[in-house]
C-alpha cells in the first residue's frame, strides 16, 4: 500500500475516534411511573407524551442523545425511596421524571432534595411538592391536588349545591383533593355532611354508596383516577345513584377512562386543566401527531408527559446540556411560557403550573370543554420559601 494511502486510513481513522471521543454523553432520564397496577395506563400515557415531544426534537436534546432507565413504580411508596435511589446512586441518572402517585413522588421529592437532582412531576399532585419541599431543582409539568378540586367547589355552589358528601381513596390526593373542594364550597356557604373514603387501591364501594344513598346530599365529590375511577362510574350507575345525586370529581375521575366506562360516565361534570374539545391549533396538532404515533387517544396524562419534556428540553437547551448547570437551567424554565396542549402556561415561584381550570362535560366519550371554571389558577403553595 502506498504510504499517502495509509497516511489517509490513519487520519481517518483518527477522525473517526476523535468524532467519537468528543460525541457527548447520552442523557440519562430515570423514567419511575407506574406500570402495574391501578395507575398503570396513565404511566404509559406520560411516558407516550414524553417520548413524542423527544421525537419533535430528533431525539435529541441540546446534541445529546437520550438514554431512558426505566422503573415500574407500582404506585407504592413503601417502595418508592429505594426505586429513587438507585436510578440516582447507581444508574446515575441526570435527572429524574416521576411519578402519578403523591405517596411516591413525595418520596422522589425528599430524594431529589436531599441531592439536588433535578426532578420533573409529570403526575403527582401532591400539594407539598410544591408547598413545602418546594426547591430550585424541582418542577411539576401537572397540577396541584388543590388546584382542580378547589374549582370544582366553585362549580357545586354555582350549581345550587348546598350539602356535600366526599369520596376518596385515602392517601395525600384524595385527602388533599377534598380540602381544596371543601375549602372554595365551606367559603361559599356550603356544607360537607360527611367525608367516605377507602384504603387505595381498594375498589370494595358497596357500603358506601349505601351510606350515600341513605345521607342524599344535593351533590357527591369525588376523587378517583384509573381503574379505581372506571369501576366507581359504574358502580354508582349501577346503585342507582347517578339519576337522583349528581356525581362531581376533579377530571381524573373521566380522564383515560371514557371507553371502559361506557354510557355509565355519560353527561358527568368534572374540572380539569384539559379537556378533548379545547380545538385550537396547538392541541389539534398535538392530538393528531399522538394518535398517528401510538393508534390512540391521548389523554391528560399524555399532556403532561409530553409537557414534562418541554420543561426538560427548555431547561436542557439554555445549559447547552450541562445539566450540572442547575441555577441557569431553573431560571430559563422560570422564564419560559410552556407551549402546551391545554393552553400555553408559565410556572409559577413554587415551580407549578398557573393555568386554566375547564369546567367539562362527558358527551358521546369526550370531554367536552364546558367553560373556563377558573382563569390562570396558581396553587397557593403555603409553606414554600422559595
Ligand atoms: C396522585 O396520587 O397525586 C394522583 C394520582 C392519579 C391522578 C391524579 C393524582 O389521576
């Protein structure tokens, strides 16, 4: 061979490896989101969104490809510190995208504060994620507890509801969904006559709506997400219930659900910061690309999934994907209006979304945009110094 030849392999050769060499390290995303269990279609709705608003950037971020290391959750927090852990200590993850349940993202939180990983919500509402534990690496892509609860205590009274009865599984969402709901019909002049609620992820509601038939409330609130909330629409048809007391729930309770519970969900009011209908080019686009990607239907869930990644990839664009950088990529999403699918919408001090709460309607299975309940709603975040 001719030394010019080999001269020429070897630089390129050399190129080659120095492209390599200087090819920066994947991005690795440490996906905790449920896969089992009563929750399990909404982790894979969030990661669906995710992955699509990936693919809208060529799967890439900021030139970095992305890694995904993915954990089954199971809705279970008695397991969620461990989980947490070791997509940290041993996948070393660059950050952290969990999860629906608030007993397990309060677990990412305490984890994500104690070593300043960066975390995005794309579910949980637990209000203390951004209430207390608030901090400058945390971010919710969501909702707080509070925030749809608290329209819909509105919506009741507006309605003419006086007495109330709630019903919940028992753990921080549903407790915290039923105060935000109490605090806006209390201030109104209503009334709450009892609280029910059941050990999740229990579906055994018999009893209780025997109890609620008994107590005849103007009004139930519910609520109940996944397939706990398909077998609680049914059940309450089933009982008879839904013709004399109608049922209320923060939108979760129809959300993802619609197909399951058939003609039982018809015609029932729920608050949300989305909804099938809104028709603006942004969510038609969105809905459009989703169904061609995945053959379905997204959903809330889908939303802020995909919006989780638009934080990320906000945030990952303004450090150049020097995720270490975590003040400058804090003060690029601050300053940032989300281009969302439900309505564009900033996050607020706390880091949780300020935005539209729609009053919905269940028709021919959508829910149908009924009318903006509340306007640019921001979660109180009591207890954040931040
Ligand atoms: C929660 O645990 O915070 C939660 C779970 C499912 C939902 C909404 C909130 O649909």
């Amino acid at each position: 061979m001719k030394a010019h030849r080999i001269a020429l392999i070897a630089a390129c050769a050399m190129a080659a490896s120095l492209s390599q060499a200087q090819a920066p390290a994947k991005l690795k995303i440490g996906l905790m989101l449920p896969y089992t269990g009563t929750y399990a279609a909404l982790g894979i709705a969030i990661e669906n969104g995710f992955r699509l608003q990936i693919a809208e950037h060529g799967g890439k971020l900021a030139g970095r490809e992305i890694e995904f290391v993915k954990v089954d959750d199971e809705s279970d927090p008695s397991k969620a510190t461990d989980n947490v852990n070791k997509l940290v200590k041993r996948d070393n993850v660059d950050v952290l995208v969990g999860s629906v349940h608030s007993g397990v993202a309060m677990a990412m939180a305490k984890v994500a504060k104690d070593t300043g990983t960066l975390l995005i919500v794309p579910n949980a509402g637990a209000d203390i994620v951004t209430g207390a534990m608030c901090a400058p690496n945390i971010f919710r892509s969501s909702f707080s507890n509070w925030q749809p609860a608290y329209a819909m205590g509105e919506v009741a009274l507006a309605k003419g509801a006086k007495k109330a009865v709630t019903i919940t599984h028992k753990y921080a969402a549903g407790d915290e969904s039923v105060k935000g709901f109490r605090e806006a019909f209390e201030k109104g002049g209503g009334q709450i006559v009892k609280d029910l609620s059941l050990p999740f992820p229990g579906v055994e509601f018999q009893a209780l709506l025997t109890e609620i038939a008994s107590l005849k409330p103007d009004v139930v609130y519910t609520f109940f997400a996944g397939g706990a909330a398909v077998k609680f629409v049914k059940d309450y048809a089933a009982a008879g219930l839904k013709k004399n007391i109608p049922l209320y729930g923060a939108g979760f309770l129809t959300d993802g659900t619609l197909d399951a519970q058939g003609a039982d969900a018809d015609g029932l009011f729920t608050t949300l910061h989305y909804a099938d209908s809104l028709g603006t080019p942004r969510d038609n686009a969105f809905r459009l690309a989703y169904a061609k990607t995945y053959k379905m239907q997204p959903d809330v869930y889908a939303v802020q999934g995909y919006d989780a990644a638009q934080i990320l990839a906000i945030g990952a664009a303004a450090v150049k994907g020097d995720l270490s950088k975590k003040a400058e990529f804090a003060s690029a999403v601050e300053k940032a209006k989300i281009d969302s699918p439900r309505g564009p919408f900033m996050l607020s001090k706390a880091h949780n979304p300020v935005q539209d709460i729609y009053l919905r309607q269940v028709t021919s299975k959508e829910n149908k945009l009924v009318s903006v309940a509340i306007k640019g709603l921001a979660d109180p975040a009591r207890g954040c110094k931040m």
